[in-house]
C-alpha cells in the first residue's frame, strides 16, 4: 500500500456540497436587523464552520449584543428553518462527485458545524444520507472549526490515520481545521468565501469536478 494512499473522504457540507451561505447571510441579516445591525461579510467570515452556540457568540462579542447565545441561536433556527426548503441548491458538479466518489469504493461522511436536524434535512435531498458511512455536526464536537477535532473524529469514524484522509472544504477555518488535523485537504472556494486563505491545503480547485480533484480518487 501507497504510504500516500487515499483510505477515506470527509466532507464539509455548508457551501461545499449545498449552497447553503446565501441562506445563513440572510438569517443573519435578519437576526441583526431586528436588534438594528448590520450583518456583514467580516462577521460571516468569522462565523464559518463554527458550531450554533459559538457562531452566536460571535456576533454577541462583535456587536456586544445582550443576548443569551443559546436563545439567539434558537431564534436563528427559526429563521433558517422557514427559508431551507425553498432556498436549497446543489454546489456545481455535486453528483459528479459523488458518483466518483461510489466508484472509487472509498468510504466518506460529512463533517459539518451545521445542527444535526438541518444537515439531515439537507442530506435527504439528493438521497446522499443513506450513501454516508458516518455524520458528523456541531453538536459531535467541544471545539468547533478550526480546531482539528472534527476531522480527527472523522477520521476515527472512517477508522483511518489523518493523513490518509481526504477532506474537501470550501472556508478558510474549515480547511485549517483539516490541515491540523494532519488530513489531505482540498479546498473549494465559493463565492461566499473569497478571500480566504487556504494555508497548507494539497489543492484549490474550481468546483467539485474539478479533474485534479477526481484524480486524486481515481483508481
């Protein structure tokens, strides 16, 4: 065997497989407006990839908001799950991808900071659930990305060393999340993430079919 070799894939949900970051702009847009602020890209940015409770808490700490985190995210559930159904789209090349990834016999999940109700609901869209060896959320881990605890879960879940697996991100604090975690990391860049930096990532690629991307899971 390849000391390099493949053995497994985890994958960031939000803005890499669904093009879920138009949505979250606009809960947040609306949470602050209700409480007179403006939601901005810096707080987005900063926001990314970090489970409910600490991305509330950001905006409590940015905007000094007197809310109880837990009861803002709350409120920001309710949003969110009023605009999900209608407002989801695939990420360019998603069952390109996916049906490269069934082919190559590698196992993979999802390693997502979203709720777990949201991730399920999402996943059950294009019937990529039941095709998961495992589902990882915010609520799996104590430190949300990027700290590497979620993909060295992921990686224990695949039953796997870090660095045979492969990890696809699109946000700067997932890929360093991945890239501590001693993972291959890919990251994916979207509209709602430009200029991030993607420090110690093996490739930026275009979009999930990216060929370099299949490539690496080619047999």
């Amino acid at each position: 065997m390849d000391d390099n070799e493949i053995l497994g894939v985890a994958l960031d949900l939000d803005g890499l497989l669904y093009d879920t970051e138009p949505l979250y702009w606009q809960v947040g847009s609306q949470l602050l407006a209700r409480r007179d602020h403006v939601f901005t890209d810096q707080l987005q940015r900063q926001m990314m990839g970090r489970p409910g409770v600490q991305a509330m808490q950001v905006l409590i700490d940015q905007l000094n908001l007197p809310d109880d985190p837990q009861h803002l995210l709350d409120e920001s559930d309710e949003i969110y799950a009023g605009i999900l159904a209608a407002g989801l789209q695939p990420m360019p090349g998603l069952m390109t991808w996916i049906q490269a990834l069934e082919a190559s016999g590698l196992p993979f999940g999802v390693a997502t900071s979203s709720r777990r109700r949201f991730a399920e609901e999402i996943l059950q869209r294009d019937a990529l659930r039941q095709r998961l060896q495992f589902l990882l959320t915010g609520e799996d881990v104590t430190h949300g990305k990027p700290h590497p605890e979620m993909y060295l879960k992921a990686a224990a879940a695949l039953q796997i060393d870090p660095a045979r697996m492969l990890v696809l991100e699109d946000s700067e604090n997932g890929c360093a999340a991945a890239v501590a975690a001693g993972a291959v990391t890919v990251a994916i860049p979207g509209a709602h993430s430009v200029g991030h930096q993607y420090d110690g990532a093996h490739l930026v690629a275009q979009r999930l079919d990216d060929q370099r991307l299949l490539n690496l899971i080619s047999t």
